[in-house]
C-alpha cells in the first residue's frame, strides 16, 4: 500500500487496513510510547496522519476531542477508535489490546521483579535522555494539530481561554465544556438548538446509569479477585483525567478504604505506570501482579480498559454525525482546541521537568530539527534516546 505523504492527507482515500498491520503499528507504538498521553497522541499523529494516511488531520482532531469526553485514558481510547475507523470491531478490539499488551507484559515483569526483591529497577538514565525527544515529539504534533485545529480568530480565542484555565488548573471536562459550549452559542436556535445539542451529544457524555452503576464502589471485605476486577472497573468507567487523578482514585481505595496496598507500594505502582512505555493504566497492572499474581495482574487490567472499549464503541460512529449538525459540529470544533490547548500546557509542564541542563536540551533541539527538516521516524529518535541514556547512566 502506498503511503500518502503530509501534504495530501486531507483526501486520502477512507480504505479499510488489514488486521495484521493494525497489531503491528499497535504493538510496535504501545513498546514505545514513552512519555504519558500527549507524547502517545504525538506519535499517533505522526504515524496515521502524516506517514500512513489513515485519518485526515481533522478526523484525527474529532477523535481526540470525543476521547477527551468519555472516562478512561485518552491515548488508548485513540488507538482503540483509530483501530475501528480502519476495521470496524475487530480493529478496534486488535488496536486498543495491541497498544496496551506491550506495557501490560512489561509492568507485569518488573511487578514479579519488585515481589521478589522488594525494589523497583533504575531507569533514570534512559529517561533522562528520551523525555528531551518526547517534547520535541509532542512540539511538533501540537504545531500540525494546531494548523488544523485552529480554523479562525474566535477558535484561537477559545483557544487561549482554555489555556489560562488549565494553567489555573481548572478542571480538564470544565475546560473542555466552556469551550465547546462557547464555540457552539453562536449557531444555537432559540429552544431548539440546545436541546438538539444535548442529544446528540448525550451519548459521548458519562452516562448516568453507568456512573451510578459504580459510583457506590465496592463495601470494604477480604480480598478476591471479584472485589478487585470490580475497584478497577468503577475506576476505568469514572476516571477522568491525569495518572495523578488515578492516584488519588486508587489511594481512596486500595489504601485508605480496603487497606490492600501500604502508601510506598501505591506509589510504586504508579511509578511504574508513569516511566514505563504505554498507557499510564497500566499502574493496575502492577497492583494486581502485587496482589494475586498473574490472575489478579490480568483481572486488573482488563476491568480498567473495559470501559474505554464500550465507550468509544458506543461513541465512535456517532462522530460523522456530530460533524454534519452546524451546532453540535461548532461544539466539537471548541472541544478540539480545548483539547489542543490541555496538550500545550502539559506540553509546557513537561518540558520544564524534562529540559534540566544542556544535555537535555541539545537533545530537544536536535530533535526537533530532526523531524521538522527531515522527518526521521519518531521511533528511532526515541530509541536512540534511550541508547544515549543508557550509556550515560553507565
């Protein structure tokens, strides 16, 4: 198959991917992906939209904002509609499964690792030198993301709202709300357009069934493998929000109101999440491996992605359709640069903690040049990264 180049993505042919190329881009993205969520969306971007062509630029933005609306980790809800947009439920199913198997296996090792000698192993040398090519990753993916998201002066008014708001730390869905509604006020009807807005978007929202069906938790008891598949899923189905949302998630509950895990261990395990490649979800992988070994490393990781899967399979085909309501398609269009505006200010944060000398921001810059001049393949700067940084720590 040919491979369309960036400068004819906006028409590329809408043609179905074999299921076999699907898992291998998954599987080789989710062994990766360093970095957390916007690095994940940066490498997605690169690989589906500027190398293979799978999705124009805009129907890449309308999936990561409808991914920013629905519980659950928004990289991996990406992989899993990118999955589907190419194959229907068999891509959706391979795509999400193939992203997450790479970190899950990994996790799961330094979990049997971390039984058995009681220390996590030491990877900050690599880190050091990767994080630097993960912001000019991310860099690069919001300047092209922009280009496309950003269609007037009001949007990137929106835009900049949305932006001192998350600096504010306001809270991601009420960023991601304001915008969308501000983008959509200019074409609602009298009575009508509201109401038409509202139900079409109700089924990208949380719903309130499958809120309230979690939302009592799990009454404090011994441990099974039930009560712990059953943690896991309330959190996949209610989360929204960074690893450090899911702290405070799992701490409620594994720490203070089951007393499954001592605070050095929950931070370990969401250590583990955080510098391994993939998603940060995977910390469930970790704390199930503590807990019953590979049953409970399985029943984990299962019960917190789950929801993600229903979710954007329920949300996916609704997407053409949003798009074709002048309203509800305005709407989207301010969940874009909100969204856009979430993935610069952590963009911002990031490098501050990544770029702590000259080393690192030789790094960056050489990588940006890198892909902006000569558009080297993400992998292999992050791979090189990594050998630089392994060398280092020697």
């Amino acid at each position: 198959m040919s491979r369309p180049t960036a400068a004819n993505t906006s028409s590329a042919p809408r043609e179905r991917v074999g299921l076999w190329e699907i898992a291998v881009v998954f599987l080789k993205l989710g062994t990766v992906a360093f970095g957390g969520p916007a690095a994940h969306i940066a490498l997605m971007e690169e690989e589906f939209v500027t190398r293979r062509g799978w999705l124009t630029r805009q129907e890449f933005l309308d999936r990561l904002g409808a991914a920013n609306l629905i519980p659950g980790p928004s990289s991996t809800e990406m992989a899993i509609f990118i999955g589907q947009s190419k194959a229907g439920w068999p891509g959706l199913i391979v795509g999400g499964c193939c992203f997450i198997i790479p970190a899950a296996i990994l996790v799961a090792a330094i979990a049997a690792a971390y039984v058995r000698y009681g220390v996590l192993p030491q990877v900050g040398g690599m880190l050091y030198a990767v994080k630097a090519v993960v912001i000019a990753i991310v860099a690069q993916a919001f300047w092209k993301l922009a280009q496309s998201a950003v269609k007037n002066s009001f949007l990137a008014l929106l835009g900049t709202i949305s932006a001192i708001l998350a600096l504010l730390s306001v809270n991601n869905l009420v960023i991601l709300a304001t915008a969308g509604l501000l983008a959509a006020l200019p074409h609602l009807r009298p009575k009508t357009g509201a109401a038409s807005m509202r139900s079409v978007l109700a089924p990208l929202l949380p719903a309130g069934p499958l809120a309230s069906l979690f939302a009592a938790g799990v009454a404090p008891a011994s441990f099974s493998l039930f009560r712990l598949f059953l943690v896991f899923l309330k959190t996949g189905a209610v989360l929204f929000g960074s690893g450090y949302v899911l702290l405070a998630f799992l701490r409620a509950d594994f720490v203070v109101r089951l007393g499954w895990l001592s605070e050095k261990q929950l931070l370990d395990a969401v250590a583990v999440g955080q510098v391994t490649p993939g998603p940060v979800f995977t910390t469930a992988t970790f704390i199930g491996y503590l807990l019953a070994g590979i049953p409970g490393a399985v029943a984990a990781t299962v019960a917190i992605f789950l929801p993600g899967f229903l979710l954007v399979a329920a949300s996916g085909p609704l997407i053409p359709r949003l798009r074709r309501s002048p309203v509800v398609g305005a709407a989207l269009d301010g969940v874009v640069v909100g969204s856009l505006a979430l993935m610069g200010v952590v963009t911002w944060q990031l490098g501050k903690a990544a770029l702590v000398d000259w080393t690192t921001a030789v790094i960056a810059v050489a990588s940006l040049v890198l892909l902006f001049r000569f558009r080297v393949n993400a992998v292999w700067l992050i791979v090189g990264a990594a050998l630089i940084g392994l060398i280092r720590g020697q």
